[in-house]
C-alpha cells in the first residue's frame, strides 16, 4: 500500500511546508499599462489592465483585443463615485478602490466594496489600508462572495506599509502587493509566509503588480534576475519584453507565478494569426516589412520603424466557414480577394 507523503513543519512552529507554498503561490501578477507593453504582457500570462484615467490604447489598432483584467483607482485624484461608475463599464475581474488613510475611510471603502460584491460576488476587490486601523477594518469585513484583498503599498507609494504596521499585522490575511521590485516584493512575501516562533498563520497572496520596466526603458535599461542590464542596443518594446520574461522567469522559480489559467488561457491572444503567415493578396511574409505602397493610399500605413506596432496588429483578421482565417492589409484587399474567391458571404467569424 502506498503511504502519503507526511507535510513537514518548521522548528518552532505548527504550519506546514505545504501551507507556506499555498500561500505564497499568486493567483494572478498585473502588469497596468498600454500598447504595445500590454499586448506583450497578455501574451506572457500577466493580468493586463488600467489606472481607470488611462486606457490600454488599442482602438486604433485593428487586429489586438486585450481583455481589461484589472481596474486601479485614480490615487492621485480619487473620487470613489468616479470609480465605481467606471468600475460597472469595464467589469473587471480585480479591482482596486482607493486607499484608506483613516478609519472612517476605510469603512467608506468597505460599504463601497459590498456594493460592488452584490452585484459581482467573484471579483477581486482590494482596498489598500494607509493607516493601522484600516487593517482590521478591512481584514474583517464581511462581504458577499470572496473576501476582500488588503492592498500592501510599496514603490512610489505617498505612505508604505512599513511606516504604520508589521509584518505580524498582516500575517493571516489576503494579500496584494502594490509596486516595489521583485527582490523587494519577494522579501515581503518572505515575512508575511515564513513560520514565527509564536506560529502565525502565513498572509495568502492574492496578487501582485509592478510596472516599473516600462519606464525605465527609456532609460535604455531592463530588468533582469540579475538587476538592472543596460539594453541600448534594443528598442522600447523589446527592452519591456525583456524584463517582462525575466519577472515571470524570476516569480516561477520561486513558486509565487500562478498555476491556475491566466487571461491568456482563458481569452486567446491578443494579436490573432492567420492559418498562413502569408498576406491573402499578395503571399507576402506578414512579419516582414512591406516596401511596397498599400492599395489604399488615403488609409494609415504601418510606420515599420515604429517598434511600438507590427504589420498583423493592424491587419484584417477573417475566419471563413471552410475553416480558413486570412490576413488582410487593408478592406480593399480583403473585398478583392473575396470577391473574386466568392468568400462574400461565407465569414463565419471576424474581429476588426
């Protein structure tokens, strides 16, 4: 007969390895920003999503569809109405109402989150306490569906969690951290999961966030699991990308990236591809810049060296009844080659 394997606990204490590995793996790491960072992100497995004044910029690009998977507060001028107006437009799956510098805050934020749980009990709602009491106010709360998630501020945060609470104050509750490196994150997640002396259950955490690849590649660096690597020889998108890998790289071998199914999973690409890399007018390799002028002069070209689009993000994407998708450069070529391939009424499914 075969025996189960025993769970190990740590000298000192009751919790057991499996527990701390639990409650350290995320079940979901964001990244907020717009095309082409976003549609890169997405395609890597990180919670795309927006500051709730910005947008991802996509509507000008006719082959890219970036699920909205995360919705953060305008911090810098807040208005809890605002957001949760925006909150009911977008319908995402996380949400981060506000922060809550006092007591009374956080009670408004708390009623403000079950409003929200009555009508969407499965969204993620966090609410960053700014202020000791806001802890338990938040901690404690009960709401329908899952249980709010306390947001841990870092990185450029106006107050850190560090300047008012412990690391023993969070211990036992749900988690998002808010900004900061992945070597100063990790740390944190360290202290909220390890085992004490006086056994505290560990933090579970939720989720975390970082966007600091995008702006300092301009800067001409990317991060690394070895820190920050000098990336002249690359482009914006491609030094993003870089750090991108890295962070996910860096989260998996530490067993905090999610193992259950992301965006990606679930929502498909956010650049859909044709059967053939090949444009359907003219056979032409769609990743390789086109010298040739388009069919139709008044329409917006693709600037190939702008790095921050590729010639299948703007393209005309078809899936047909005979089971073929085709690429398109623009409408004229897609009317002519239906045309004359009597594809006109045969679109099974399309998305421009």
């Amino acid at each position: 007969m075969a025996h189960a394997q025993p769970q190990h606990t740590s000298p000192g204490s009751s919790i057991h390895v499996q527990d701390i590995e639990t409650a350290r793996r995320a079940e979901y790491v964001a990244f907020l920003s717009r095309h082409p960072f976003a549609t890169d992100a997405h395609e890597l497995g990180f919670v795309t999503g927006i500051r709730e004044d910005c947008r991802l910029q996509t509507d000008h690009l006719r082959n890219v569809d970036i699920p909205l998977g995360m919705l953060d507060n305008d911090f810098e001028n807040p208005d809890l109405e605002r957001y949760l107006e925006n909150f009911r437009t977008h319908e995402p799956e996380i949400g981060v109402i506000g922060d809550a510098p006092t007591p009374d805050a956080a009670h408004r934020y708390v009623d403000a989150a079950r409003e929200l749980k009555a009508d969407f009990p499965e969204a993620t709602l966090i609410v960053v306490p700014k202020c000791y009491e806001a802890i338990a106010i938040i901690g404690d709360a009960e709401v329908p569906g899952t249980p709010l998630v306390l947001g841990y501020s870092m990185g450029y945060s106006d107050i850190l969690a560090n300047e008012f609470s412990d690391y023993a104050d969070w211990r036992g509750q749900r988690v998002h951290l808010l900004g900061a490196s992945p070597p100063k994150q990790w740390n944190v997640i360290q202290q909220l999961t390890q085992p004490t002396l006086t056994s505290d259950p560990p933090a579970d955490i939720v989720g975390l966030d970082w966007n600091g690849p995008h702006k300092v590649a301009y800067n001409g660096e990317s991060w690394s699991r070895d820190g920050w690597q000098r990336a002249d020889q690359l482009s914006i998108r491609s030094t993003v990308r870089r750090s991108l890998r890295e962070m996910r790289a860096y989260w998996t071998d530490r067993g905090v990236w999610p193992t259950t199914p992301t965006l990606r999973d679930r929502y498909g690409p956010a650049v859909r591809e044709p059967d053939d890399p090949v444009w359907a007018a003219t056979g032409g390799d769609i990743y390789e810049p086109d010298a040739l002028p388009g069919p139709d002069e008044w329409e917006t070209r693709v600037d190939y060296e702008d790095d921050e689009t590729s010639p299948l993000e703007q393209a005309i994407v078809v899936s047909y009844d005979d089971g073929r998708t085709l690429a398109y450069r623009s409408q004229t070529e897609r009317d002519h080659v239906e045309y004359y391939e009597g594809l006109w009424d045969s679109v099974d499914e399309e998305r421009v």
